[in-house]
C-alpha cells in the first residue's frame, strides 16, 4: 500500500470532518407515513418501500385520506402518524379527492416534505416542485418503479437523510449508491477541470500536489464511508475506513486502477484528465458497493470492467464541461 493510504495519514487528510456526525445523521430514524384514498393503494406503496423487511416497518405508516386527515392536527399520540419526517400521498387521478388535498395543504402548513405520487399515467417522470416537494407520475405501481421512488423522496429531503432512508429502507438503497458517485464523480471531475491538473486520482498513489492529494482523498473516502452507512454496515468510524482500505485491497486494487485507466487514456488536454478523475471515482465507488452489499468481490478483472465503464461515462462528462466552458482540448 502506498504510504499516503497508511491508516495515519488517512485520518490527517479527514481530520476536520465528523465522521460520527455522519453515522449519527445515517442512524437516525425517518418515519414516513403513506397517504393514498384507499387503504389497499397505501399498504401495497408501504410493502414496496419495505421489500419485506420487517424493521422497515416500524417508521413506515399507512392509511387512507380519511383516516389522515381526522388524525392530521389533533394531539400528538403517535410521533409517525402526527409527525412524520416525510409525507407520501398517493393518487389514482391529476385532481385528487377533496381528502386528499386537505391532508396535502394540513402537511404542508407544517413545511414536512412531501412526495406526490400519481398512478395510472403512460410514463414516469419525476418533478422537483421545490426544496421540500416533488411529484413522481407512475404508469403502474411495482418493483419496476422503485427508481422513480427513490428519486422522488431523495428530492424532498436534505442530502444528510438519503442515508437514513436507504439505511432503512433496502428498497432505496441503489438509487442511494447511483446518487452519491454521481455527486462525488462529478465533485472531482469539476476539480480537475477547473485547476487543470494532470494527474487527478490520488487514492491511487499518482504523483501531485498536496492540497489536490487532500481534497480529492477526502471526497473518495467520504464516498466510501457514505455507501457503506447507507448500505447498512455498522461499526466506529475508523473500522469501516479501515476495512473499505483492506477489501480494496489493501491499495493494490488501487494501484491496479491507476494502471489501467491511465493506461486507456494519454493524459494530455483537458478531457482525459477530466474523464480520468471521473473515471477513477466512479469505479472506486462500484467497487466499494459491491464489498457493502455484498454483491460480488472486488477481482481484478471486475475492476478493469469498472474502471473501462467510468472512463466511458467520465469521457461524456468531460466532453459536456469543454463545451459548456467554452474551451480547452
């Protein structure tokens, strides 16, 4: 293992954050109620968001329009009932029943996030309406739509409760993972753009500066330790840091990537070096997802589809940012 990647110097480069902090945020509980006009369309919505786990149903409540709206207001008795995190309502139509809107204006007096969620159209889209509301039009409600789900109520809460949400509800967690190496794959690739580096994957021990070394260490590692809370995986900070670094590894798999998408690439101009910082995240980040979910190990030969997939999508990537920047090879 590279000596940057010592346990040591790992905790140097992300010293300032609370790592506690984040597993406190993934930890914590949201409690979501499901309102739809018939009870039989709110359980079928709750029994998707569950997949069948039974802790997912301790902060996951269901009922009908009628039922919401004699509860809604009336004294607290039940913290998911009275006070739920986020609200998801639930309609077969674009015009709701009189019901429904009161439950939907009572929730939104209260300022709680709140998902809309209309069956029966012919497409799925999902429509951010604001910071807290989002409306997501399904053609049927099913496995298949579990997606469009988790774009939806991802939309309507702060980034710090994805986590929690995947965390307890297994049905998210995917979109959970897309999410954030997206966000993170493109966090690195804006930096190389912008400082014009041209060796941008410092997890992987290629030569550059110490202050790029920091900040895109520190976005790596966070990737990891994110995906790994929001997968469910318990442990003290240090420990899941420590075992992210081993399963990878212990730095060889780093190492190997380097190699092969510098390898891919030649790393002159600005799109190579661009495709390569989001390449190289973007692989470390499905890497790190198949060691928490358990979905396959992490052989060299995975790693190589990995890293030839991100280089694929940075160079996209890359390309968008040149043109929009309005310059650079």
């Amino acid at each position: 293992m590279p000596s940057m990647l010592a346990l040591g110097r790992v905790w140097q480069i992300i010293k300032e954050v609370d790592l506690e902090a984040i597993r406190r945020q993934a930890e914590a509980p949201v409690r979501v109620a499901v309102v739809a006009e018939t009870p039989a369309v709110a359980d079928d919505l709750a029994v998707l968001l569950a997949s069948g786990d039974p802790k997912a149903s301790e902060w996951l409540t269901a009922m009908d329009a009628g039922l919401a709206s004699r509860v809604v207001g009336a004294a607290p008795t039940d913290p998911v009932v009275d006070g739920p995190d986020v609200i998801v309502l639930v309609t077969t139509a674009d015009h709701p029943a009189p019901a429904m809107n009161a439950v939907r204006q009572a929730w939104l007096d209260r300022r709680t996030p709140l998902l809309e969620v209309v069956l029966g159209g012919r497409e799925v889209t999902v429509d951010r309406q604001d910071a807290q509301r989002a409306r997501v039009a399904l053609d049927v409600l099913g496995p298949e739509r579990v997606a469009a789900l988790a774009d939806g109520l991802f939309a309507v809460v702060a980034p710090d409760r994805r986590l929690a949400l995947a965390r307890q509800f297994p049905a998210l967690r995917a979109c959970a993972f897309s999410t954030l190496i997206d966000e993170t794959s493109k966090a690195n690739a804006g930096y190389a753009f912008s400082t014009g580096i041209a060796e941008i994957i410092p997890v992987l021990g290629i030569p550059m500066t110490i202050g790029d070394m920091v900040v895109l260490t520190k976005n790596q590692l966070l990737m990891g330790y994110r995906i790994a809370l929001a997968a469910g995986r318990s442990g003290q900070p240090r420990e899941l840091i420590a075992e992210i670094l081993g399963v990878l590894g212990g730095g060889l798999l780093f190492r190997q990537l380097a190699r092969q998408l510098i390898g891919l690439v030649p790393v002159i101009g600005i799109v190579p070096k661009v495709a390569v910082a989001y390449g190289g995240t973007w692989a470390i980040g499905r890497a790190v997802t198949l060691w928490a979910t358990g979905a396959g190990r992490v052989t060299g030969e995975r790693l190589r589809q990995l890293s030839r997939e991100g280089l694929r999508r940075g160079e996209t990537v890359a390309r968008d940012m040149r043109e929009a920047g309005g310059g650079g090879r």
